[in-house]
C-alpha cells in the first residue's frame, strides 16, 4: 500500500473538478504517451528474459532521462546484479569506471532518445576505441523509432528497443529506457508494470483527488515555490535525483513573457535533519515538504541496552528497533515544521518492491502533470537547454577550424 | 590557484569597507574559533602519525558536521584508503555496512561535537554490541573539551581529540573532525591547513574582497534567493552536500518576526545540465550559479577519431581532450544563463590537491560568514532543529512508559 497524506487543507472547489477534466482530456488523446506506458511494456519482457544472469556487469551510457530514473529504481531495489552508470561526461571518473570493466563479462546498453545526444555517442565511441570489438553481440540500443541512432545499430546487427516517440525522457523510466537494463538486471519489471497501473486507475477514476488538490496547492499558494522531498531512507537518494529532473525541467518554463516554475530539492533523511532543516523552521517561507517514509527497513536491527557511563541521557532509544526511531525521527521532524505551519504531507510506501516502486514513480509523474496543467505550461518541452548546446557545438567546431 | 570571477557588476560602495571592518571585528575577538583554525591544527599532525596504514578501513561514525565535511575532502582527494561513513540512522544501510566490517582490521572513529547526538551514540552502541571489544585499541572519540562522551572515553582509555568549543559543526572540518580521519588515510593534512590559511590571508589582508561583494549580492539581489553551485566534476558531489549544510543551517534564520535566509542548491555538471539547468534558464528569476572547474582531469583521455554511419553529426568533438569538451560544456552553460541575465560567477581549480581543497573550503567559509553579518543574523547557531529532537524525545519516552 501507498498512503498519501496531505496535512494542508483540502479544498472543495469546482475548478478541482475541471483541472480533472483537463488532465483526462490530456491522457485521452492520446499525444502525451507515458499515460499509456504501462500498457504498452509488456512487449519488453520476453524479449529480454534470455539476457538475464548472462552478463556480470550491466554498463548503461546514458544522461538525464536515460539513467536518473534506473539508477532510481536500481538502487530502491537494491538490485544483486552490478549496474555501472555511464551518466556524466567527467572525464576523471568515465576512466576509473571503464578501468574496472572486462568486455565479454559486461552488457553495454546505450540509451537515447533522440539518438545524437553528444555525451553518451562519445562515451561510446570511447568504449569502441578501448575494447575494439569484433562483433555487438554484447550492445543493446535505446532510442526513438527511426532516430539516426536505430539506422547505425541496424547496420551492425545491435539489438533496438524503441522508446514511443511521444514518451519524454524524463517521463520514460517505465519505458524499454528503464524496463531493459532493470529486467536484465533481475527486476520484476511486471511488478513494476502493475503498480503503475494501479496508481492510474487509482488516481484517473476520479475517486481520490489529492494529486488535484496538491498539485493545486503547490500552483496556487505563495508559499509553495520550493518543493522538498524529505526521504527517509538512503535507498531513496536517487529518487529524489530523478525527481529533481522531472519537477525541475517539466514545471520551470516560459509562459509568454512570464517565467514560472517551481524549485525541487532532495532531501534523505534522517541525515539532513542536521543540515536543511534549520532553514525550513526558521528560514524565509517558501517551502513544502513531503515526508517519503517505509513502513520496514530492516526490522531485527535494536539499540542495544546499554548504558554507557555519563551518557545515560542516550538511554531513552534503548531495547528500541531501530525503524522505530527512525520513523519516529521522520515524524518528530514532521511535527516540528506544522509547528511552524509548514505545508506538508506524507507518503508511506509499505515496502520498497516492485509494485510499490512502479506506483510511486507514476504517482510523481501524475503529479507533474496535474502541476504543470494548472500553472498553464507546456510540461514535456525543455526549450531552455537546447541554447546551451548551440553554444557548445559552436565553440568546438569553430575551436577545430 | 583558485580564481573566483564575478560576472555581475561590483560595487563600488562605502558599507562593502564597513562589512570589511565588521568582518575584520568578527575575526579579531576572538570568539568565532573557525577563523583560528589552520594554525591549531598543526598539534594534531604528529599525534596521528602512527596510525598512518595501521588499518584496511577507518569507520566514521558521525552524522552533520562530523561527516560532511570529511567526506567532500575525502572524495575530492580520491585517497585510496577505504572510509566508511556511518552517517545515517538508516537501519537498513547500517546492517549492511556493518555486515562488511572485519573488527581488527577497522579503526572505528566516533564524532560527535556535543558528545550526546542521538545518533553516533546510538551507532556505537550497536558496533559495541556486535563486535563486543575487550579493549578500545582501535577506538577514537572526537568531541567538545570536558563534554560526556569525552569523560565516557578517558574511564576507557580510548583516545580523544578535541574540537575547540568555539568551532561549530558544520565549520569543524579543518579541526580534528576533518584533520583526524584525512591524516590517517594518508590525506596531506599539512597541506591543506596551508591551503585554508592562503585563502585567509588572500581575503582577509582587505586587497581582496571578491567575498564581500559576493556575499552583498547575495544578501541584497531580489534574484538571488536561490544559490546553486553548478559543479563540473563527479568528485565535487559530496562538496555541494557540504555546502548545502553551511549554507542552509547558517543562513536559514530567524530576525526577530522576520525569517530571513537563503537556499543552497547543489548540481554536478554535465550531468545536471539534463535535469534543473531548464529551471535555471526559464523558471523564476530566483537564483544565482557559482560555476566550479577544475583545469584538469582526466588529461589523457580524447573523444576517438570515429565517424559513426548516419551519427557524424556528433563528430564536432571528434580527437579533442575529454577534458577540453568537459569544461567547454561548462562554459557554454554559462554563457546560455549570462543571455537570460543570470548572476553568475566561476571559481577555478588548477587541482584538487589539499592545498587548493584547504582554500576552497575556507573560501566557503568565509563567504557564509560574510553573507550572515550581511543579513543581520547570527550565523553559528542551529535553533531550529532542537524543536524536533525535543519532541522526538518525548515521544519514543512516553511509548516506552
């Protein structure tokens, strides 16, 4: 079960009802494909069943939506099966990373959507110049249909798995983009399948409104420009990176001459109780907080009962477990911000599974959209950074000539 | 050399000398211990020699200024001695970094400013009851001067090194929190107290006062709520975590009725370039960006000579250094936020040696102290996050009565 709660007042307005509407629309025409993904998966899974356990190392090359939203879910898995993220064009740590690697024990999956991203073509180029290959056996592609990228990997027998051209990056986590390396990996990628749906169907029947009704607060009220995620758990770090990605680059746009957005900011707790919480207690109010808590961590784990000498003022954790005052950290912390009338809410996730994981990630993803339909936007552009790579291939080409 | 460019116009302002001198005050009474810190620490060198490789893993025990800044120096440098951060209460990533510990081959390090933290005490008593050690040989405990945990070391002969009281947590790092770990695992710990104090003379000798006119902007721009330090480099990610602490916990306060305070945001770039640059270029005009480079760092590695059918449009890097492309990237993300009139600047590494570490930390520092006396708050104390720990107190008391 994934229970969320709003601590915020609910409100009982019509223009609930046509935001509802919109988003319906938005879903029914069909032009917006992640909300019909988890329909569409399904085709992946026997196809890549015969790849699973075959390789000891699984390589993703990959930026932005290609990679936050795996390396998410890889790591709420906590996934046996070795996955390296091939994700930033540092140079210092795209060395140490290919140093560890052995060709024939890796699979090399290079994702992107729109085939001529500059960093993953170059980190594979680098891959192609260190190992020489004979053959591709051991190369799957990511991409759009008929991206130029498809038309190279069909020219050497490297095996294709297509994004829907309507799915985003950042939206396309339950796409081949996540499903592939995931199910290589040893994901249940039907779990994953099935909680997003039952996210959906929980969500679009128009029963449970509080995506409406936060996406309306976090549109509307003054105080709601900075969005924080406060996770309770270190699995959930980067979640939160990929929800970073997905709030930041679907809900900061241009609107006419306006410019709106809304700020998002991870946070894993209990940790960072000792380092932003201070400036949401006592700092300018600008800021929600929703608490990501587990109902399980692990459970035999107790504060021992000792007593150590002069520091009996520890005691009160003692015979304890340990999830017990974790989560009562989470909700200590909670109380202490509606305190200072802090937005908040809640989601408790009773297990990081598959299920669960599929329903939360289509959770934020519903929850970007309702956002982005009442703040007037295009949520699935991102006009803004194609000026910065103008700006790149114009310095280096002219740097060459 | 660091090189930190301002992009936004200086000013040329009679209270910049007036902060100067109030700065200058701050330094001088003597009450801010950070300001002293790089000619103490010099007493610690000799005390860790001995154990200099003595141990396979030194285990941090820590949570908030006892570990974040150890571990941005340590991730930075890229020493080779493993360290364990045990910084978390998260019960599920204790029990398996602890399931990987062999005792005899751990030097455990237990920090705690206050000596009472709820959570390294509470860690401890776990490794006590796991391991249970018949002598604390390989124990260390850093705190206050005559604090509890300082008693409970010295009636076990365990060694202690102090934290000068007037150091607060998050501006610890240069003091035996950071000096500690870093000497033992082979961090060059002289050079980096000779790194922290080149910065101080550089900016506070009063020739320099690129931090003043810096920490002014910030304290007065209404664009410049938001602070985001864009990193280009993978080594850099635990640093923005660091200052993502100063900042916050020193900034975020209240003023009387009036809550004040400035919100730090880390990215590590390229990377992030995919994820929140389309906020920074479009969204509100909120924010600021501190650019940070490194001159090198992979120096060897080039994007190969290959020309992939149908891809030769991504042939613009072809033969360049990775580096080159790297921190052309960098720039040309600049050069797209100066275009929406962003305010940036960049500060640039020649290396991520101690010595430019020591600097660029001290930097920080000192930016965080300028920008406080700016805004007229107290910028060492955290009173905000005691609420909580109140009632967390109380609630897991009452539920065990």
């Amino acid at each position: 079960m994934v229970v969320n709660e709003l601590k915020f007042p609910r409100l009982d307005l019509e223009n609930i009802n046509a935001y509802a509407r919109r988003m319906n629309d938005e879903l029914k025409d069909g032009k917006i494909g992640y909300y019909h993904l988890p329909k569409f998966g399904e085709e992946i899974i026997p196809k890549i069943a015969s790849l699973k356990g075959k390789f000891k190392k699984v390589v993703l090359i990959g930026v932005g939506g290609s990679s936050l939203g795996v390396k998410a879910i890889y790591e709420m898995l906590n996934l046996d099966c070795e996955m390296v993220f091939l994700d930033n064009l540092d140079p210092f740590s795209i060395e140490e990373k290919l140093a560890n690697l052995v060709f024939d024990e890796s699979l090399f999956i290079l994702s992107s959507k729109s085939g001529t991203t500059i960093e993953p073509i170059s980190i594979y180029k680098i891959i192609l110049a260190k190992f020489n290959p004979k053959t591709y056996e051991n190369f799957i592609v990511i991409t759009d249909p008929q991206s130029k990228l498809e038309e190279y990997a069909k020219l050497h027998n490297i095996t294709v798995f297509n994004i829907p051209k309507n799915v985003g990056g950042r939206f396309s986590v339950l796409s081949a983009i996540g499903l592939v390396p995931l199910g290589i990996c040893g994901g249940d990628v039907s779990a994953l399948l099935d909680g997003a749906n039952a996210c959906k169907k929980h969500f679009m029947d128009g029963k449970d409104d509080t995506i409406l009704q936060k996406a309306y607060h976090y549109a509307t009220h003054p105080n709601a420009k900075i969005n924080v995620l406060f996770s309770y758990s270190d699995r959930l770090k980067s979640f939160n990176d990929w929800y970073v990605q997905l709030w930041a680059e679907s809900l900061g746009k241009k609107r006419g001459y306006k410019r709106v957005g809304l700020t998002p900011v991870g946070l894993v707790g209990s940790k960072d109780q000792h380092s932003f919480l201070q400036l949401i207690m006592e700092g300018v109010k600008d800021k929600t907080v929703t608490f990501i808590t587990l109902k399980n961590h692990a459970p035999s784990l107790k504060v021992p009962n000792l007593t150590l000498e002069n520091l009996s003022g520890c005691d009160f954790v003692n015979e304890l477990s340990l999830d017990a005052v974790f989560n009562a950290q989470a909700n200590s912390t909670m109380q202490a911000l509606l305190s200072e009338n802090i937005s908040i809410d809640t989601i408790n996730l009773d297990s990081l599974d598959e299920w669960h994981i599929g329903w939360f990630i289509y959770y934020y993803e519903l929850l970007t959209s309702a956002t982005g339909i009442m703040l007037g936007i295009n949520t699935y552009d991102q006009p803004g950074v194609e000026v910065g790579k103008r700006i790149l291939k114009n310095l280096l080409s002219k740097n060459k000539n």
